[in-house]
C-alpha cells in the first residue's frame, strides 16, 4: 500500500538532479559521469557488485566528497535542507547516551524545537526505554536504528541509506522498511545502496545498476528483469547477474 | 603454527608504519642513550683563552718558579680544549652553542698569584643556556679546576713547607736572589738555653727569659703551620659569567621541566585521541557533511586539550610552589607560557590524531613520538659534536616542546630566550600543525 501511495506522490517533479557526477582515485575512475534524477516520495535503490561505486556516489551527494566533475542540486519544497545521510557503519557516539546523541546531532542540524523532534525520532525508532543507555551497550539492530533516527533529525527533503539492513534481523528489518515507507509517503525522497536485490525489488520503485562506476541500468525491477532477458518467473538476483553478463561485468 | 607464524610476518609486513616504527624507534632510543652515556662529562669541548702574557708565564714564590703549565695541564685533561684567539671569539662560540663553556685565564693571573699570597688570583668560566647546562658546567669544569687548584696548592705546601723547614732548623734561604744564612729557631733556643745556663747577671736573665720563652714556644709550635698551609686548597677563585639572562637554580629548572613534560603529555595524548575518536566512531563522516567544518573540528579538538592540559600543569606549578620557592609576582606569566605550549601541544595532537585511525594507534603514536622529543631538547651543547647539536636544534625546533621548555622557563626562572620569542615560536608551530592536521582530516573520508 506504502508503495503505490508513494508511486503516486512520486510523478511530481524531481527534488534531486544529479549529472555527469565523476570521481576518480588517482588513475581509477570510482564514479564515471553518473546522471539521474529522483523524484518527491520516490525510493531509489543503488544496486551494483562490490567496488561497483555505490558508497562513493552516495558520500557524494551527501556532500561528504567533492566530486571531480558534474553537479548535485536539490529543489521543490525544504530544498534549502540538508540531504540526510545514514552510513553504512553505525556513526554515532558509544560513550553518549541514546538521548544524548540524538540531541547533540539535532543541535548541530539546527532543528528548531529540539526536545519535541527528539522525542519523536525516540518514539520512531521504539528506543524510548533505552533513551538513557549508553549507545555501546545497544544491540548492533538498535545502534542502526539509532543510526538511522540521527539521519532523519532535520527532517531532510532527500534521505541516503548506505546498506541500510544489513546488521538487522528479519523482524527489525521488516520495522527500518515500513519506516522508510512512511517517509517516502510524507514525501521524503530515500536513496539506499544495498547488495540485497530481492529487497531492491521488494521495496524500491526505481533501481540504478552500477557496475565499475558506470550507470548501467536506471528503472523500474520489472523493466530489470526484462532487460535481462531471463524467463519471466526467474529469481531477480539471477536475472541482475544475466543483465551484468550481458554488460561484459 | 607455521601457518599462524606466516601470517602474523604477512600483516607485519603490511603494517609498514608499525614496521617502520618497531625497527627505527629502538634505534633512535638507543642513539640517543648512547650519545647520553658516551659524550656527557667526560671531555665538553671548552674555549680556551690564555690571556697570560708569554714572559708572565711563571709564577714566582720566593725562590721558587710555578710554570702556568702546570696548572692549565691538569685542565686539559678533563676538557675538549677548543683554542680561540680572543675574549670576543670565546663569547661568539659560547653563545652559539658550538662548546659548552668558555675557560679564561686573565692576563694578571701570574701576577696575582705571586704577589698577593693566593687572595687576588681568578680564572674566568663563561656559560649561557638553562639550568641544566649551567648545572652541567658547574659539576664538570669546576670539579676539574679544583683538581687544578689542588695541584697548584701541592706545590704551594712544598715551597711553604720548605720555608718553615729553614725557619725552624735553619739553613740558606733564597730571599730575591740573596742567599742568606739562617740560624734557626731551634739553634737559636739551645743558644739562650746555654747563655741562660752560664748563670748571667739578673738584669741579663730578666731581659734574656721572654726571649726564651718566645723560642720555646716557636719551636713547639712551628711544625702546625704547615698543617695550617694544608687548609689551602682554593689558592685561584672562579669567576661564572652567564652571557644571556640569569644563573637558573637547577631544582626550579627541574620544575619547568617537569611542567612542560606533564603539559606535553595530557595535550598531545588528549588532542590526538579526541580526533582519532571522531574516525574510530565513524562519526567524522556525518559532521563533514556540512554540520562542521574540519577547520572548526580541529579548532575544538585543540581548545580543549589545551585547556585541560593548561589546567593540569597550572594546578603542578602551583602545587609545586608549596616545596620549591617560585617567584610568584611572575605569576601572570606563567599562565601566558602554559596557554602557548598547550595551544602549541594540541596542535601537535591534533596532527597525531589525523593520521591515525583509531584511539589506540593514535596515543601510541602519540607517545612514541613525544618522549624522543623532550630527550632532544634536554641534550646540552657541547655534550656531543657541533653539526649533530646543530640538527638536534632543528629538530627541537620544528616540535613544540623546546620552546615550549623554553616559555616555562623563562616564565618561572626568567631564563633566556624570553617568553615572547617563545610564544612567537609556539604560534608558527600551531600554524604548521594545524595545518598538518587540515590536510590529513582529508584522509578521514577516503
């Protein structure tokens, strides 16, 4: 249901525009002249091999590397926000509280009412029992969940999710995605990388295929799966890897 | 095990900085322990200057001549004698730091000692730099010129010992190239003892007993003069010139130096874990974003190891003040050097900090790096050759804790060089690790 509600706030106008982004470690190019765009309330999953640029092009956008060519730009409504950025390993303090870091990052993102939106993303993430415990003595589930909620703070137009799941049980996971359908059906724009193509296809609308920092493939897993050219009822992870085959990766 | 044993040398072997720290620190530690045990006292290279003119070179004692030889030989054998020409070049090679010290024997040394009964004689001994090098000059060049001294005093007993042999027995006696007959006190008293004996008239006998009994005390007494010239054993004073600020007690020497350690310790290892921190917790990513600038990052970093670092050492120096008297209408500027090595420390740490990547890596590196540095800056000039000095100069120079000693000491005992040009040095410091540390924030992300 999330998802057709948020196909539907989808087909408004982009609120990121990315192109021609490029960036190159000494002589091996990481990202190579990548260009899309990601509408209001949609969910783009970034999906490619190891080493294919995942995590570079998503430290890009979120403003943490200066890409050596090619733009990022925001617009329609809080285009003035900061993208927000969930990364792979959990960046957060062990020493402080749950409570603690929440408010520290929700100072330094100049949120306005800071008591109420840390409230909020406590009650979100269902860590409100464990407000006042130290983030080192959290499972690793609730130290992403923690993770997660600092990355939603400001309440940013655009949400980056680098392997979002990965540390999570089924149960936990199953929570992390009806949360991020809930974003996405309040308009939240989400990017995530993820190796896990059956969850791409499971929850993503759109999906980029990278592969050595090339753009191989951008729409929708049903469009991926036929470009792949595997029967109809064939496993999506198999008709990813056919489609990378075909490509010479 | 084999196997765990190959392994182990593989990740080693791709360890290249812990490789390369395991092989060189061992070596640095023990260079420097070795020049520490092998070039101290034993020879430090001194400035000699010889004022005495060429025909004054003798002292005369009677009839007796003492060649200046015989006194500076004894020196020599204790120095690294470095020949100057003059007092201006002597100074120039003191204040360089090229010897320890200068050795000055004035051009009235000889005169003095002949003329003056060993009152007015004085050699010069010219020193600069801190308490531990003017500590270092007193122990070693003193001790030699009171050997020095001690052999001249030989002598000078023998001459005296000599004279009162002939006063006592009688005997020739040199006086100014006059060779004289002397009676005796001894002959002298069996003499009287014989006129007295002859029973002389009573007016011979009341003039002639004090006379007796003067000789009978002289010659039961003579002999404890030559005790008493036994006592002489500084015959030459030494005169200590510092050329640039003031002679530093070494025990409020040892003060600075105990501060500036404990300074460089807490800052440096504080500053380098709380930036580490940020990459340990991978939280350095979600700042970078924009939240803060690395330049605000670092700022923070350094504020506030420097102010804890600032407080630990204040509350040493004051706690110290209870046992080792400090001047403390100099209070105000103990604060100004301590708040420029903390800020300068810090931004060491912070340099430190950039390049490691978790906590533990950087206090090591931290550590190791720190403790090299303050051996260096406490090794005196002419304790080891010029040209190595000159590059443990430099070296101290481009790491804070020289002139960090430097502040605190001029702050605490109102050494040279002064608080300020210390500061001016810290502040070039805090610039270049700063920005040291700027760029290695770029490996952060990477």
């Amino acid at each position: 249901m999330g998802r057709d509600t948020a196909e539907a706030v989808a087909s408004e106008a982009p609120s990121l525009i990315v192109r021609g982004l490029r960036k190159c470690f000494g002589e091996r190019v990481a990202v190579r002249d990548v260009s899309f765009e990601v509408k209001r309330g949609e969910l783009l999953a970034i999906i490619g091999p190891n080493g294919a640029g995942k995590t570079t092009l998503l430290s890009m956008l979120a403003g943490i590397r200066v890409p050596d060519d090619g733009t990022v730009r925001q617009q329609g409504p809080n285009a003035d926000r900061r993208i927000g950025w969930v990364p792979q390993q959990t960046a957060v303090y062990s020493k402080l509280t749950v409570a603690q870091n929440l408010r520290l990052f929700a100072r330094l993102e100049k949120v306005e009412d800071l008591d109420a939106v840390v409230e909020r993303m406590l009650e979100q993430t269902a860590l409100s029992e464990r407000a006042d415990d130290e983030l080192g003595s959290l499972s690793g589930g609730n130290r992403q969940r923690v993770n997660i909620a600092v990355g939603l703070l400001a309440d940013p137009p655009v949400l980056l999710l680098d392997e979002p799941s990965g540390a999570l049980d089924p149960r936990q996971r199953q929570r992390l995605w009806s949360f991020i359908t809930s974003l996405t059906d309040r308009g939240t724009s989400v990017l995530f990388a993820t190796h896990d193509i059956s969850e791409a296809e499971r929850h993503a609308h759109r999906v980029l295929v990278l592969a050595d920092g090339e753009l191989l493939f951008n729409g929708s897993p049903a469009e991926l799966h036929a470009v792949s050219g595997e029967a109809p009822g064939v496993d999506m992870e198999q008709a990813f890897v056919a489609f990378l085959a075909t490509k010479g990766h | 095990m084999r196997w765990l044993l190959l392994k182990d040398l593989q990740i080693l072997w791709r360890s290249k900085l812990l490789l390369g720290l395991l092989i060189v620190y061992p070596i640095a530690i023990a260079t420097l322990m070795g020049f520490a045990l092998s070039s101290g006292p034993e020879k430090p290279r001194v400035a000699f200057l010889n004022e005495v003119p060429e025909n004054r070179g003798t002292i005369r004692l009677g009839s007796q001549k003492l060649d200046i030889k015989t006194y500076t030989n004894t020196l020599f054998t204790a120095i690294d004698r470095v020949a100057v020409e003059n007092r201006d070049e002597a100074l120039q090679k003191v204040r360089s730091g090229a010897v320890l010290a200068a050795l000055i024997i004035p051009p009235d040394f000889t005169q003095k000692l002949s003329n003056s009964g060993f009152s007015g004689a004085s050699v010069e001994v010219v020193y600069n730099g801190d308490a531990l090098k003017q500590s270092f000059v007193r122990s070693t060049i003193s001790s030699k010129l009171a050997q020095a001294d001690a052999a001249l005093a030989k002598a000078v007993n023998k001459l005296g010992s000599g004279y009162i042999d002939v006063i006592l027995e009688g005997g020739q006696l040199d006086i100014l190239g006059t060779q004289l007959k002397i009676l005796g006190l001894e002959r002298s008293k069996t003499a009287i003892d014989r006129v007295m004996a002859d029973s002389p008239s009573a007016a011979t006998r009341r003039r002639l007993g004090p006379v007796q009994n003067f000789a009978e005390l002289a010659v039961a007494n003579a002999g404890r003069a030559k005790d008493l010239l036994d006592t002489v054993e500084k015959p030459v004073a030494v005169t200590e010139t510092v050329l640039s600020g003031r002679r530093t007690p070494l025990d409020t020497f040892a003060v600075a130096v105990a501060v500036t350690v404990s300074l460089m310790f807490v800052c440096v290892l504080l500053a380098s874990g709380l930036l580490a921190l940020e990459r340990e917790e991978n939280t350095f990513s979600r700042l970078a974003r924009g939240l803060v600038t690395g330049g605000r990052l670092l700022a923070e970093k350094i504020v506030l190891a420097a102010a804890c670092a600032f407080a630990v050492s204040l509350t040493m120096l004051i706690g110290v003040s209870l046992f080792v008297p400090l001047d403390w209408s100099r209070a105000g500027l103990w604060v100004i050097a301590l708040a420029g090595g903390s800020l300068a420390f810090a931004a060491l740490g912070v340099a430190i900090g950039s390049l490691a990547r978790e906590v533990r890596a950087a206090s090591l590196l931290a550590f190791l790096l720190s403790l090299p540095l303050a051996f260096l800056a406490l090794v005196p000039s002419g304790g080891v050759s010029p040209l190595l000095y000159d590059v443990i100069q430099v070296i101290s120079a481009i790491f804070p804790f020289k002139p960090s000693l430097d502040a605190v000491n001029a702050a605490v005992n109102s050494s040279q060089p002064g608080v300020l040009q210390s500061l001016a040095h810290l502040a070039v410091l805090v610039v270049a690790f700063g920005t040291a540390a700027r760029l290695g924030l770029r490996r952060f992300v990477q």
